[in-house]
C-alpha cells in the first residue's frame, strides 16, 4: 500500500530488517583471506557467465554478515541472539534492462548458475569483454578499533543490563524499559566487467533504549537510539547510560504534556531533525525518480528552491558514521555530494545505472539491503550545513510555536513532494521562551514549498541515526541544526 | 536445501549437545519480482534463499542463532554457538519451548499452479494494467511503479519437545501507483492485489481504475478550517486503525505491561458496532496458516465483541509472562527474526450499511482516500492517532471537492467509542481488512 513511498522508520522493533549476526567463526577470517587472494578469477568466470548471452555490464556482490543482538525487557535478558549471513548476487545490464538473482552461497558453481539466471535479461549481442580487475583499497572511514567479534557476549548483555539500570534509576517513575544492542561486521566483495573490484569491511554498533514513565494515571514513553559504524570501542558502559538516561529523561519530561496545537503555526525544530531534510528533499533528489520523470525536482538544477539559507549535503564519507562507507555497494567511493547550495539545486544523487543514463557521474550512492537485493540509489548521511544564528536566538525569535526536541520517523511521496514526519518530544513556545511540553503532534507540508519558509538556521548541527525504506532497507543519519520553519501544518488535537 | 532433511539433522545435533530445550525453524522462499515500464520487461529479480534459526534454552536462558551458511562445518558451529549463547545469557523464567497440540483442520494456503502459470501471462497482466491506467483518463501521465511478485515459502518447525510441523504456501502480488497531472498540480494513487492463489489476483481493470481513481479524484484539492468533524475511514484507509489497536493487543505489549488496554479484559473499549476478530484458518486468506512461527495450531480470536474486549493475541513467551497461553500468534519476520506476536488476518466485521448510504448520511465530513505517516504514532501506551490526510470533503451527503493538506488526530480509544455507522463492504484483500466506516468526530488540522 505504500509501496513507492519511501520512509524512514525510527521506531524500535523491526526497524533493522532481515540481515543476519555475528561472530560465528573461524572460518570467517579465513573466507576474509579467500575475498581478497583467491576469488578474483573465479569472479572473473562468473561475469562471464552472466554475459553469456550478450548484454554491457554485469557485476557480482558477495557478502557476509555476522551479527550479536542482546534483547533485555522488564530487566531481563530475553535472548542472546548471533547470526551469519553469507551470499552473493548476480546482476546484469542489458539495453538499460536489468536481470538480478542471488543464492546463499559463495562457491563459484552456485554463483555461476545464479549468472546464468540473471543471463536471461540479456537482448543478443556479441558477449563483451570483461576487464583485468583493479582492486581499491580501504579508505579507512569506516576504520574500527575492536571487532565485537572477538568479544564475549557476556560483555554485550552487561552493556544492556547497564542501560536498564540506569534508565530505572533515573526516576521511580519509569516502570518499563526495553534495550536492544546489536552489533555486525559486514564484509563484501564487489566485483564487475568493467574491471572495478573492492573489498571492504563495515563494522556497525546499535543500541535502542526504550522506556515507559507512569505517574498517577498519566504514562508516556521515551526511546532513543544510538549508532556508528564503529567497533566495540563506542559500545562501552558510557555509552549504553548516556541513552539509557536520555530515553528516561523524554519519558519523565513528556508526562505533563498537554495536546498540541493543530493548524499553522511557527515551528522551531531543534538540531539533529535532518529527517525534514530526508524526506522533504533527499528522496526527490534520488535519480531513478529523476529519470522517470517522476520526482518533483524533476529538471531543476541550478533553478532555486529554497531560501538562502539552505544548503544540503549528502556524505557517505563523513568518518563512522551510521550511513558511511568506504565504497558503496556497486564499488564506487563515497564522496560529498551538493544537492542544494545557498537555495540553488546543483545535482542529484546517483548509482552507476542511473548515472549512465542520464550522462551523469555515479555519486557513492549504490546501496542495497543485502545480497539479495539490486542495488538502488540511496542517502547516506544527509545534512543541512549550519548557519549563523545561535539556536538560543532562534527560540528569543518566535513569539509563539513549537519547539521540536525530537523527531520521530518520516515519510514522503516523492511525486507530490507532500511529506509527514512525526514529533516525539515537543514544546510550547511562548513570548520567544520554551514552556510546556506537548504531544501528539505530527507536521505535514510540501518538500519545496517547505524550503522557502526556512527563515533562520542555526549553527549547531548534530547527526541522528535512522533506517531508511524504500522497498529495501538501509543505515542512514540525517543531520541538522536548529532552524525555524515560519508556518507548517501541525496535525495536533489542541 | 532439503528443508526436512536439515531440520533432523540440526534436531540431532541440539539433542547431542546436552541442552534441556531446542528448536529448529527452516525457511526456503523461492521468489520472483517483475517490473515493467513502456509495455516491457525493466527489471527481472529471481531470488532462492533460505537458512535456519535455533532457539535454544537452558535453564530459562535463551541463545538463538541464524544462519544461511548450511556447510556442514558451519552447521555444527551454529549449534554450539547457541549453545555457549544460551549459557552465557542471564535466565528468564518465561522462556520455554511449545508442546505438540494437534494441528488445525485443512487451510488452504498453496496455489499448485505457481510452478505452471506462465511468465508471459504474468507479464501480459502487468502490460494490461500499464494500456488501461494510461487509457482512464488524460491526465494520467506517468506509472511511477507497476511490479508483480509472487513467491513459494517451504517451512519446517521442529522441537525438541516433540513439534513437527512442516507446510508450503504461495504468495501473488500485484502493485501500481500512478501520477495524475493537470494544471500544473500532480497527485498520485495506488492499488494492490495480494494472494494467495494466482487466480484471485484483482483483474487489471479493477487495480488499474482503483489507482486512477484515487489520483484523479485528490485533483484540485485545498486545505481546511482547523476543526472537529467526522472523518470517514474507507477500505483503503480503515486498516491504519486496526495497525493501531494491534499495538495494544499485541500480548508482548500486554505482557510487559505497556499497553492502555492491559487488565481490561471484559470491559467495553469501542462502540458496540466494533467487533474485531484475527482468524488464521480462512483458506485462501493472506494471512492464514495451518500453524504459527512456534509449531501452535492457528486459531480464530475474537478480540472486541460488539464493543467489549474479549482477548489478546499472544505467542507463547508473552502468553506464559501474562498469566494467559498462546493464541496461534507467533509470527516471524523470515528465519532471521525471533518469534514476536502478530496478526494473521486481522479484520473488523462488517456492519449493514453501504458506503453510499454512509456518505448520503454524512451531513458534513471527510471522506479519507489516503493517509501519510500514520505509523509513526504508534504507541500502546498511549494511543495517540495522528497522520497527514488527503480525501473528499463530504456536504450534504454528497462530495463538495478534494482535501489536501490536513492532519487528522485523536485517540486510538476514542474513536473506537465514536463509531457511529459501519459498512458492509468488508473484504478479506490485505492481512489487516477493514469496511468503511464513519469516526462521529475527529481533530481535523488545517488553516
Ligand atoms: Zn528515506
């Protein structure tokens, strides 16, 4: 039903899709050797075999994933969970047409006849050449200290164990927590016939705190996540109770909210709300809806469509950050890229099949969710850059509104460019002062529309970690100052 | 991959391994997604995947473990991992296995005809819709997206307690959303078949008119005064409310104690026009099974009965933890996930009166064709209902134009209390089904 919408979800449960766990084995680090010194040529036999019947590109993804997630709630630890993903896909290209299958494996037989699925994409035509393999090396934006799979897993349930006492001892009212700590090593091998070959390793840390305050008959609940692409080192004990305290924190302080105000009213969103950005810009900012002529900023480079104030980064090569890479899942690096500089649009973001139709260069933005799906233009670390105002200022400013502490999910029709996007933590604003906090607000408008009413950016941005859907899911962060939007629909009951 | 051979031989080795409890979940999926665009092929993705879970107990504590990698050598590793996992958890006395209960009667859920019907004829179906939605009216001017899938999944459930449970079922999807443009303005609309059985697919003309229909009646659209007015929630837009009661009937929830609905039981939490039922054993229906994600027979639940809550839904970890027992509700998200609660096919029975009736009586009011975000809210605790709205502002009984760009809000509870008229247009379509249905008053934001 909502199928080319495309959003992302912040909520706790099920937000990490589908791929795999953790630190099985041994074999790991010997198949690790295998990627880089064995698989070249027998990579190079399975791109034959996806060209066997004609077509101009083909390319090949293994991957592997080892996961550890620990699930506590009511300050128990409901499982400790380990997993090992390991498989590969073939893609071929053909007149613009593409042929995608996958199996569980990385024997070359398999991979072989998986190439020979895809194969029938293929239109005729003579079979290509396919060039000697130059591998890229690491480019160290994702470099890790620890690898969580050398760590015991007794020490990843005291790190959710910390967080529950924590966020339970932050106030007699909270009554429930739920803490899921996960973390991976990903490791993959892109291969294609145009001769690009990477390995790279993609470790990734997560944890969500979950809580629930009750006081006389009131409740209200806090979550807050955390994550990096980092290794254990960022998941000690600090950083479990610095979320634990925080989630606890949105609870206790959101009990005495009031409704809020529905209709159009200033709103001040506090810093790290980038997901306005996501939605209300980046996904129309993706090529395949620019090549289909289906996205609202359809054929507007260098035309303005936003106010001054507004220029929006896309960066999959910011150091360890929950979106970042060395190389996207196509093998091409991760670089910034500028979608929107002083309110002027100036590109859009690309993988390598969108690029090539449209004469463009490809941008880092190939991604996929795992080896069994295609790889599709994706964010990764998305951020408007910050401005002059300090963010206390922006608050002096607004003699009445709301201020937005923390924003929930997101979403947006990238035709009409109308976007929703959820408010967790919310305040009044009154006489340029924030006072009483306020629930149940949702915010609707229109992604260009919305640009324009940007009148002040703050100089604060920080980064939040979300999960990005559209049809397949992928890491992302959002990133933002503190800014003010002069009017947007609030969807409240006061 | 023989998925009964694998899960005897992982059966095996966890009852070598010294361990009190065990079970297997296996999982084959064999799929196919076809897109098209301009009457041809744009992308074709076959996928074959599978791989299996271990929960694994010892003394109240859980290791669970998945993997895809089936080499024999990775296979015995699994099991130890989660033995060592298991034993290195900390203990919770709700953790336990299920026991063997007799299975449910026959449940039809595997279309025989999936490995014979044509590809070509899957094709012309999407070619079909593609001719029809550009033909419904001229401002039909692009199909964002127009795929069909479908799917075969094999299933094996094994435990150590002695659960064998084995099945197969099909899936069949079509999808398109399609953009409608006059004057400068653009909406968009979409429409979805899902079954079970290839030949209860929604034939083309019906999914493409739906998708048409609904870009080109938000055309022209405008804003409203912020106000309180009923709101009409129609076959397309009903299922958000039931997403949202599944919050607070989800028995995890319950269970721990988050949910607005929890120690209710027996009391009268809707409008007595409400009766909500989750019932896995309809044949044919998208979200039925012959068992759950643990090896429990499914069922049939009656949730609210004419307004009065009569039952959660459970699986058997949260059934135990609530003092209750599974009702059939285990649900996985592939082998990858833990069993949590879910729904099979969860609908709220139809009323006796026809949508039309229902707007003709609609002294003022709007009529919801879609709604945006309305996920985002979700909160068993709670209950707050908010979303971005677009649909037809209703005067008179009678359409007076499109809305867009307002916001409906309220209280998941509260307007349980305030339906005043149900349809009795209610179909079986998607795993969550509602009729319309007509909420006496709502928050609706606007200028
Ligand atoms: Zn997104």
């Amino acid at each position: 039903m909502m199928k080319r919408r495309d959003f992302v979800k912040l909520t706790a449960k099920g937000s990490i899709i589908a791929l795999g766990a953790p630190a099985l084995l041994d074999l790991v680090a010997r198949d690790k050797l295998a990627a880089a010194d064995v698989l070249p040529p027998e990579l190079k036999g399975v791109l034959k075999a996806a060209l066997a019947n004609g077509g101009q590109f083909a390319d090949v993804y293994l991957e592997q994933v080892d996961r550890t997630t620990v699930s506590l709630a009511g300050g128990k630890v409901e499982s400790v969970e380990c997993g090992i993903h390991r498989g590969g896909g073939v893609r071929l290209l053909s007149d613009w047409k593409t042929g995608y299958s996958s199996c569980d494996s990385w024997e070359e037989e398999e991979l072989k006849r998986v190439a020979g699925v895809a194969s029938q994409m293929a239109r005729g035509g003579g079979e290509p050449e396919i060039e000697d393999f130059t591998r890229k090396g690491e480019r160290g934006i994702v470099a890790y200290e620890i690898s969580p799979d050398e760590i015991e897993s007794a020490r990843k349930v005291e790190i959710a164990t910390h967080a529950d006492t924590i966020a339970r001892a932050y106030d007699p009212a909270i009554k429930q927590v739920r803490v899921n700590y996960t973390d991976e090593i990903k490791r993959i091998v892109v291969a294609n016939s145009d001769g690009v070959m990477v390995t790279h390793e993609v470790p990734l840390v997560w944890i969500t705190v979950s809580t629930l305050a009750q006081r006389d008959s009131k409740q209200q609940s806090g979550y807050i996540r955390r994550s990096a692409k980092r290794g254990f080192e960022y998941a000690g004990l600090a950083f479990a109770e610095e979320a634990a305290r925080e989630s606890a924190r949105q609870a206790v302080d959101m009990l005495e909210a009031g409704e809020a105000p529905g209709g159009e009213i200033p709103v001040v969103i506090g810093s790290g709300g980038g997901v306005v950005f996501h939605e209300a810009v980046g996904h129309g900012l993706e090529a395949d809806g620019v090549e289909r002529k289906t996205s609202f900023y359809t054929g507007m480079v260098g035309t303005r469509v936003g106010s001054d104030l507004i220029s929006i980064i896309d960066d999959g090569s910011i150091p360890n950050l929950r979106g970042s890479f060395d190389y996207d899942d196509e093998g091409t690096p991760s670089q910034e890229n500028v979608l929107i500089e002083n309110g002027i649009l100036k590109g859009y973001i690309y993988d390598l099949l969108t690029a090539w139709k449209l004469k463009a260069k490809p941008t880092g933005n190939g991604r996929r969710q795992s080896y069994m799906h295609y790889p599709m233009v994706r964010m990764t670390n998305t951020h408007l850059l910050p401005g002059d105002s300090k963010p206390e200022e922006i608050i002096e400013a607004t003699p009445n509104g709301i201020f937005t502490r923390h924003l929930g999910g997101g979403e947006v029709d990238t035709t009409t460019g109308d976007f929703t996007f959820g408010v967790r933590e919310a305040y009044l604003i009154e006489n340029g002062k924030i006072g009483a906090p306020v629930k149940g607000a949702t915010l609707i408008g229109n992604g260009p529309e919305i640009l324009k009413r940007i009148d002040m950016v703050g100089d604060d941005v920080d980064f939040w970690p979300g999960t990005c859907g559209k049809g397949q899911w992928v890491p992302v962060t959002s990133g933002a100052p503190t800014l003010r939007i002069a009017s947007i629909t609030v969807g409240g009951r006061g | 991959m023989d998925a009964e051979k694998l899960s005897k031989r992982l059966l095996a080795l966890i009852e070598a391994s010294g361990i009190a409890e065990g079970e297997v979940y296996v999982r084959k999926t064999r799929g196919l997604e076809v897109t098209l665009r301009d009457q041809d092929v744009e992308r074709l993705q076959n996928t074959d995947a599978g791989g299996f879970a271990l929960r694994l107990i010892d003394d109240h504590r859980m290791g669970f473990v998945h993997s895809s990698d089936l080499r024999d050598a990775s296979i015995e590793r699994a099991v130890e991992k989660g033995v060592d996992l298991a034993r290195n958890a900390t203990a919770d006395e709700f953790n336990s296995l299920v026991e063997p209960a007799p299975a449910a009667g026959k449940v039809e859920t595997y279309d025989d005809t999936i490995a014979s019907v044509e590809y070509e004829r899957k094709i012309s179906l999407l070619k079909d819709v593609e001719t029809l939605c550009f033909a419904y009216d001229p401002s039909i001017s692009k199909i964002a997206d127009l795929s069909y899938e479908d799917s075969e999944v094999e299933t094996v459930i094994a435990n150590t307690k002695g659960v064998f449970q084995q099945s197969s079922s099909t899936r069949f999807s079509v999808g398109v959303d399609v953009v409608a443009e006059r004057d400068g303005e653009v909406e968009s609309g979409g429409e979805r078949s899902e079954s079970r059985f290839f030949e209860d697919l929604d034939p083309p003309s019906r999914l493409a008119s739906r998708a048409c229909w609904k870009a080109t009646s938000l055309l022209g659209g405008k804003t409203l005064p912020t106000q309180n007015a009923p709101v009409i929630f129609n076959r397309d837009t009903g299922y958000a409310l039931l997403r949202h009661l599944f919050a607070m009937i989800d028995g995890r929830n319950v269970a721990d104690g988050l949910s607005l609905l929890g120690g209710r039981i027996g009391e009268q939490i809707a409008s007595p026009l409400v009766t909500v039922i989750d019932d896995a054993t309809i044949s044919g229906a998208i979200g039925s099974g012959r068992f759950d994600a643990e090896g429990t027979p499914s069922g049939r639940t009656v949730i609210v009965d004419g307004g009065t809550l009569r039952s959660f839904l459970f699986d058997s970890r949260s059934g135990r933890k609530a003092g209750s027992t599974t009702t059939g509700n285990a649900r996985r998200d592939g082998f990858r996930a833990l069993p949590a609660v879910g729904y099979t096919n969860l609908f709220l029975e139809g009323g006796t009166t026809s949508p039309d009736e229902i707007m003709k009586t609609t002294e003022s009011g709007l009529l919801l064709l879609s709604l945006a975000g309305w996920w985002m809210g979700i909160n068993a605790s709670t209950g707050d209902f908010s979303s971005g709205a677009k649909g037809l502002w209703i005067e008179g009984g009678e359409v007076a134009h499109p809305v867009k760009k307002v916001t409906i809000a309220s209280n998941i509870i509260d307007m349980l209390g305030a339906v005043d008229v149900v349809g009795d247009d209610l179909e079986l379509r998607h795993a969550a089904s509602s009729p319309t249905l007509r909420i006496g008053e709502m928050k609706i934001g606007g200028v």
